[in-house]
C-alpha cells in the first residue's frame, strides 16, 4: 500500500520544482501587474502605500487619444508585416525546395538576420537610414534622385521599421514553411505529376493546402511576436516622429519610464497581455481541431483496413 502512494506522488515529486519555477516567474508577475492596475502608483512609492482607484486607470485608457493611436499602430504593424513576412518567407521556400548547387550556403545566409540581437539591427538600420551618409540616400543621389526622409517623416518612418522587421524575421517564415515542404508526402506531387499538373497548379492545389496547418501556426506564433516588438522601433525612431511608429508595448515602456504612471502602465500591460492571450488560444484550439481531425482520419483508415 505504501508502495503504491509513493508511485502515485512520484510523478507530482518531479512536476514540483517546474511548478515553483511556473508560479514564481510567470503567475506571480501577472498577478502583481494585474492588482497595480488597479492603483494610482508611482515610482516614488512602495505599492503598498498606493491608493486604490479600481478601474479607473482601464476607463482614463478609453478616452487617452495617444493610446488608442499606439493601438491602430500596433495592429497596423503586426498586420503588415506579418503579411509581407509570411509572402517573402513561403515564396523562398517554394523557390528554394530544390536541388541547386550551394544551397545549404544559401540556407544559412538566409538564416543570419533571425540570429542578431534586436538591439544591433536597430542601429544597423539607422545608420543605413541617415539622410546623408546612409548608404541609401548615397545610392538615391549617386542616381540623381532626391534623399528620402527615412526617419523623420511619419508615413517613411512607419515603412522604414517595417522593412527592418521583415528583414529580421522573413527568415523565421522561411525556415519553418521549408521544413513544411520537405515532410510533405512525396507520392501527392507524384501523382499530381502524373497527371499533368504545371508548376503553379501543384503550388495552389498541393503543396499551399498541405503546408496549412504549419503555415496558419506559424502566421499566429509570428503575429503574436508582432505585438510584442520593442527594440528594433525603440532604436530606429522612439516612436517618432510624433507618435507615427509609437506601439504599444513602447507606449508602456514611456508611460512607466517617462510619466512615472506605474499603475497606467500596468493597464495598458493587462490589454497587451489579453490581446496575446486571444491569439495564444486561436492557436491552441485550432491545434486542437486538427489533432481531432488527423485522429479521426487515423480512425478511418483503420477502420477500412
């Protein structure tokens, strides 16, 4: 009897430390920006000495103009460069899913972006971006046109921290939508040969339809990155100019930092987190739907058997 408690707790044993480590670094943290959400707290006072205010910091947010920008520009960035991200990224795929002598140089070449720190990419960028000594300002006036203002104009500012971005992450798109075509099943493609299908037939009929499930994964896991993009904006404009590439999670970083309104920023952390919770749980269930769906298949096959 004795025996059998002890198999029984041994697995919970293990589980413990993993456990702690849980509720310590990520449940606890949520907890304490949660309840300071519902403070008007400063950096000069203990979160004790706080004053409760309930939801007001949550009802200041609906009527804050700069906020709801930083919004629209959030939801604007994750938009468009997840789409272009996930264009380039599958298209190289396609393109490179083939014998071509070199290609495992061209692989890791690809690869490189994903692998630099944010923080260098940022200045990397803004050094290419300098009106004057930029390398493409110079090409721009060594071909007579005129300097583009990369960072100090709102509309050029908002594309220049897109290109950035899809420079640094395409990357990511491409090694995950390759992956997905190489385990796709030989004989479809076979057969579509077979019956005659042109290149592009096979890429719309075949291969987009079976790489699905990893694609739409791989679209939330890059779009719930999106929202969370920090140093490569913080680097290249701070927001600016004027708050045209001012996104959330920097508006929470100045809101904190520079407005010294802790409890503010703990609001606008809870509406970031609830965004990214929405986006977690699409891609749960919808991992769940096709582990149903290929159990179900399974099934079916084994049945005909």
């Amino acid at each position: 009897m004795q025996t059998a408690n002890i198999n029984r707790l041994t697995p919970y044993v293990f589980l413990a430390p993993a456990l702690a480590v849980l509720v310590f670094a990520l449940l606890y943290p949520i907890g304490y920006m949660v309840y300071a959400s519902f403070l008007d707290w400063n950096p000069s006072q203990r979160i004790g000495e706080a004053e409760f205010i309930g939801l007001r910091n949550y009802i200041n947010l609906l009527g804050d103009e700069s906020f709801r920008e930083s919004f629209v520009v959030t939801i604007k960035f994750a938009a468009l460069v997840v789409f272009l991200e996930m264009l380039a990224g599958v298209g190289l795929a396609l393109l490179l899913d083939r014998s071509i002598r070199g290609m495992s140089v061209l692989r890791t070449v690809f690869i490189l972006p994903m692998m630099i720190a944010p923080i260098v990419v940022g200045l990397m960028w803004r050094y290419m971006y300098h009106p004057t000594v930029g390398i493409f300002n110079r090409t721009l006036k060594s071909m007579g046109f005129e300097p583009i203002p990369w960072l100090s104009d709102g509309s050029w500012a908002f594309a220049s921290v897109v290109i950035a971005d899809v420079w640094q992450w395409t990357p990511f798109i491409f090694i995950l939508s390759l992956a997905a075509l190489q385990s796709l099943p030989s004989s479809a493609i076979e057969a579509a040969k077979i019956d005659g299908a042109t290149g592009w037939q096979q890429i719309w009929h075949i291969k987009l339809p079976l790489m699905m499930p990893v694609l739409i994964v791989t679209l939330l896991l890059r779009l719930i990155d999106a929202f969370k993009v920090l140093e490569v904006i913080l680097v290249l404009t701070n927001g600016g100019p004027g708050l045209s590439t001012e996104i959330l999670a920097l508006r929470i970083s100045r809101t904190a930092s520079e407005f010294r309104e802790l409890g503010q920023a703990a609001a606008m952390s809870n509406v970031l987190l609830i965004m990214l919770l929405v986006l977690t749980l699409i891609m749960f269930f919808y991992n769940k739907i096709q582990e149903t769906r290929a159990a179900r298949l399974r099934a079916a096959a084994e049945g005909d058997v």
